[in-house]
C-alpha cells in the first residue's frame, strides 16, 4: 500500500490518496486516531461506474460524518470505474439495463447476472487485500463495518469476510437471485436503507432481499423519494448504527 | 377535567390522574413544564382490551423517555377497557379475530371491522375532548404528536384532526379497509414502525398501509421479532422523530 498523497481537512481529518496494485482509493482518519487510539474502520461502498472523482464530495461527506463518530473510512476505485481500464462487458450489460428500465420493462435475470456478478467477483477480492493491509496499520483498530451502496458487492463481503462485523446497505439496486442465497448467510447486525419511490429499483424485489438476510438484528428503513433523495435524517440514524456496534462501548 | 390525583416522580417528572366525564387518564409532564415554558405533547395511544393498569410501566417508561426530550405524554383509558363498561360486541370481535389467527386463518374484513371501527368512532371523539381541556393547561403548549398503538385511532386523528402534527405509528394490528382510505389523506410526517414477524399482524397489509399514506415525509422502521419485541434503539429513534416536529428548533 503506497500512499501517493496526504493532507489534513479544515476539521482535523486526514487524507490519504494511496495505491495497492492497480487499485486507487482514499482513507480518511478522524483526529483522534493514533496507534494508542486506533479507530474502527468504515469500508464505504459506491455504486459502479461513476467513479470516485465525481463521487468525491459525497463520499468525503459520508467519511466526514464517519469521523465525528471517531471512524476511518476508506474507498476503492471499482474495476472499470474512473481512471481504471474499462470493462465492455460491463458496460454493455449496464445499458442494457438502462434501456429496460426506461422502456418500462422488467430486467431480465441474464441482464441483472452480466451486469453485476462479474464486478462483485473482481471487486471483492480487492476490497479484502486492501483491508488486508490498512488493517496493518497502526492508528486502524480491528472493528470493520461496510456501508453503502453496491448492495451485491456488500452482501458478498458480509456473507463471507468475518472482519466485517456490521454492514448499512443501500437497497438501490436490482440484484442477482445468486445474491439472495448470499443474503441467508449473513449473521451479522444490518442497517438497510430503502428509497421507497426509488427509480432504479424494484421495490419488491428490495423487500424479498431483506426478508432474506439470515441476520438476527436487521433494520429495514424506508423513506420516501427517489434514489438520491435520501433524508438527512437517515445519514444520522445510521451513524448511530455504527456507533452502536463498532464504537468503543461495542460488543 | 379534575385531577384526581399528583405525584412527582424520582426523576423529577409530573404525574397526574385525571377523570374527564366518564374518561380516565393519565398526564406525565417533564420538569421544566411551566407557564413560561410550555412544553409539546404526545399523546400517546394503546392496544384496546388491555387496561391502563396492565400498562401502566410500559406508558410510564415511554413517559419518561418522552420527558427526556421535554415532552409531556398524556393516556387516556379506552372504552371498554380497564374500569370502564365492557363492550361486548368488541369483547366478541376480539374473540373471534383471536380464534381466525390461531387457526391460521386470514381473519375476514368483517371482523376487522367489527372489532375496530366502532372503538375508532367512540374513542376519537373522546381523545379530542382530552385535548380541548389539556391544551388549556398553561404549562402545555400547542405542539401535540400520537404515539402508539391503535393504529386505525392514530390515522383517524392524524386526517382529522389539524392539531396532531407528527404521529408515530405501530403497524402491529389488523386495520379495516376504510382506515386504508383515510391514511390517504394523512399529510403530516409519520414515522412507522413495524415487527417483521410481528403475530398478530399481516405483513403484506402493513406495508400496502404504508405505501397508502398521503404523507410527503414517512418513514417505515421495520425491525426483526415479534409484536412485543420491538428493539430498545427504536424506542430513542422515534423520540428523534418527535424531537425533529415537536421539538423547540422544529417548524
């Protein structure tokens, strides 16, 4: 892991632009992390092909709310996102999708499959080899939660990487049936947010997933609006999610 | 409206029984209730056939977090229930709802409605002569928000009743057609909550009532378990709710 930028923000986070391989991402730190007060980590997802500079501002936000809450966060480029090498096949399949949505249509599966199941098979093994290795670092504690969008991707991670203790999931997207066997398997505390007019989404389909996850603990929230019309207020209350299961008076 | 009786309890918090005609209720308020600072209200509703004195700690407990917030909390007995006459057409209609869930059966619209809707008819009237006498009060002020149970009562006073500025619903009881209609012509922000595996209910039925409410801002709050199992944190993010309508910053 090299880091080939670092600066402070106004509020005391830090910064970091680093590299592994031929993956790039950005780790945020809170003030007060320091190897005698390391600091749970937040492993923020994003959704595919936009990437991270135009996703910038938002995640920054997200990692700036993160760090009030005394977490790091990190985010990773997706294959075929941004400045890395572009996947045809996934674009394809991306449109493809578009074009159903907007004629009306149901997706079909094969759409759903193409599209997705190939970015979570290259993504998450990079996801890990990178906590792998901010994991090693001094000032990151071993209290590790995923949130965000890419909902297949964290359900892969949470169904399968024990470092991941707890996962807010942004039920924004339509998702492979392979997924929900994945979901059955996870065990650990969920924060599901839904965005019950979302355009981009099949909203029972959203439902059936979440009745899926094996979780004991799992929260469905729902507000109104379409898909970038989540509420402040729901930033808030999943903060505190985290807070209650990675903070320092957790588990 | 006389009171019957006043005590202060450890924390500081008022406690009043009152009697109101044939009516008898309960008026929690916080310390700093005062002429000078009159304080919201929430009142707050409670599953029919029960009896204020069976749950009496679970109100006193939501009482108390209320008044945390700066919120007075008032109960109200329902009709047919605790000390007052029995009803025993609603007795009946009970009865047989309870028999149709045991025995796996969907329960008709007719018992629904034969056990919801004359206690709608007869308690709203009553909860809104409460209101006229309690909003008299000096050291109450005219922010009032329903909380609870007896969700056919709660969307009755929310559509009807212009004084009811947030509600907080459970969507833990069977709810009669027509209270679908009139959670049409809700406008005011809601914040539900619902037990995914919740007994006595219908899943199905409580999400479509969710969908059916006319309200701009609304947010459903489904956590795992069963009717009585709702989740302490979902106790503190419904008085967040309340804080954000009722609140001294809010409107």
């Amino acid at each position: 892991m090299h880091f080939a930028s670092e600066r402070t923000l106004d509020d005391g986070i830090g910064e970091r632009e680093f590299t592994l391989d031929d993956v790039t991402g950005i780790l945020w730190t809170p003030p007060i992390a320091s190897p005698s007060t390391p600091v749970p980590l937040i492993l923020m997802g994003q959704p595919g092909g936009i990437g991270m500079r135009r996703m910038y501002s938002r995640l920054a936000a997200r990692a700036r709310s993160a760090a009030s809450y005394g977490f790091a966060s990190i985010s990773v480029e997706l294959p075929g996102s941004g400045d890395r090498a572009p996947l045809p096949e996934t674009e394809h399949a991306r449109a493809d999708l578009a074009r159903a949505i907007s004629a009306g249509e149901q997706p079909s599966d094969t759409v759903i499959d193409r599209l997705i199941l190939p970015l979570v098979d290259r993504t998450v093994p990079e996801l890990q080899t990178t906590l792998d290795e901010v994991l090693e670092l001094p000032e990151i504690g071993e209290r590790v939660g995923f949130s965000g969008g890419a909902i297949a991707i964290g359900v892969r991670l949470a169904a399968t990487d024990t470092r991941i203790m707890a996962a807010g999931l942004f039920a924004g997207s339509y998702v492979p049936r392979s997924t929900m066997a994945e979901a059955r398997r996870i065990t650990i505390p969920l924060h599901v947010l839904l965005q019950w007019d979302d355009e981009g989404n099949d909203r029972g389909m959203a439902l059936e997933l979440f009745d899926a996850f094996g979780s004991r603990e799992k929260t469905l929230y729902a507000n109104m609006g379409g898909h970038t019309g989540v509420p402040h207020f729901a930033g808030d209350d999943a903060a505190r999610f985290f807070a209650r299961h990675l903070g320092v008076d957790a588990g």
